[in-house]
C-alpha cells in the first residue's frame, strides 16, 4: 500500500499529476487545494497518498498534508461517497472551512458543494461530526487565518493563470465576470476563474 510518495512532477493539470519517482510515472488525483500549493512541472514534492483498489484499478489520491489525507478517509467511510465524490468536496472547500461546516452542521454549505445534495450532507454531518471533534479539525486557531485584500487576491490570480498558460486579455475577461470581494480568498477566486475558462 502505497502511502508517501516524493518525486518530481512531470505533468501537472487540476485534477491529476504524474510523480516522477525514481524513472517510475505515477498517475496521482489530486484535489484543487493540492494543485494549487504545487511547484511548477520539473519541480520537486512529496505528496501524502492514499491508495483505492478496486477489481479493475488501482487509483493513487495525493494530499499536500496529513490533514487532507485523514479527511479524505474519513469522507471515504460514508455510505455514498466515493473516492472521486471525496476529492471533489475537499476541492471546494478547505479542510477547516469543511471541518467548521461538519462540526456546526451547516447543511445549506455542505450541500452547495457540487456532488452533495441535503441526504448526502445530512449523513456527512450525522456520521463525521463527532470524528471531526476528537481529531481537533476545526478547533479555533484555524479560523484565525489573514484575510487578503481584493486587489492582491486578483494580481496572485492572474499571475497563477498566465503561469497556466493563459493570456493575459483572456484572464482579465474571466476576472471580470468575478465579484472579488474583500474576504476573498487566492484559491477560492482561481477554482471560479478556471471554471469560466474551462467553458
């Protein structure tokens, strides 16, 4: 069971890196709040892993931290989510912000993450919320974190984007469709922006 893996990146796209170990390509699923904290392609990382066997196939799941990995499990061992279902909430949403939804039981939250309709978010909350409590996901000192301005959330946003691949006027376009508020945060505001120019 594969559990850690450091290598260099050989491809890099939203939902998916190839880790090159050793000469060896590994094809690792990623959430979006990975994606986001990776190096450029060539560069290195070492991804935490969470490892799904199936009849037909063996899928490798990667995590920047502990802490994703663990939620990723946890979200794994209820009935109805899958690993694919599992990587998209924890790509829309950050492990406190999902941990403080869980723990309060903010069904309207939790069933604005796409895939999660209120059955699905009324079983999270009934079956993590107490897991979530005695593993200290959402105790207070993670909602302390910064808020950045709107101006500085947009400039790290085009940045990342030109970095992508994308020009500049076709950036600037999708960021205008984009309320950028001062709570806004450089992840939240990138996962709209592709979105847009994903269409």
């Amino acid at each position: 069971m594969i559990a850690l893996l450091t290598g260099k990146i050989a491809h890099k796209s939203p939902d998916f890196i190839i880790l090159d170990v050793n000469g060896v390509g590994y094809r690792v699923q990623i959430p979006f709040s990975t994606y986001y904290a990776l190096p450029a392609e060539g560069g290195a990382v070492s991804l935490q892993i969470h490892t799904s066997v199936k009849e037909d196939a063996i899928n490798l799941y990667g995590f920047r931290t502990q802490e994703e990995k663990e939620l990723f499990q946890l979200l794994i061992g209820v009935s109805g989510v899958g690993p694919k279902l599992a990587n998209g909430i924890l790509s829309n949403s950050e492990p406190a912000e999902l941990a403080e939804s869980l723990v309060r039981g903010d069904l309207a939250r939790l069933s604005a993450i796409p895939g999660i309709g209120k059955k699905t978010a009324e079983r999270l909350v009934l079956e993590l919320k107490e897991k979530i409590k005695k593993l200290g996901f959402a105790a207070p000192h993670q909602e302390a974190a910064p808020v950045a301005a709107s101006q500085e959330v947009r400039d790290d946003v085009v940045s990342a984007l030109i970095n992508l691949g994308y020009k500049e006027a076709v950036v600037q376009k999708a960021l205008a469709e984009l309320k950028i508020g001062s709570d806004a945060t450089v992840e939240g505001t990138l996962k709209a922006a592709l979105k847009i120019l994903m269409k």
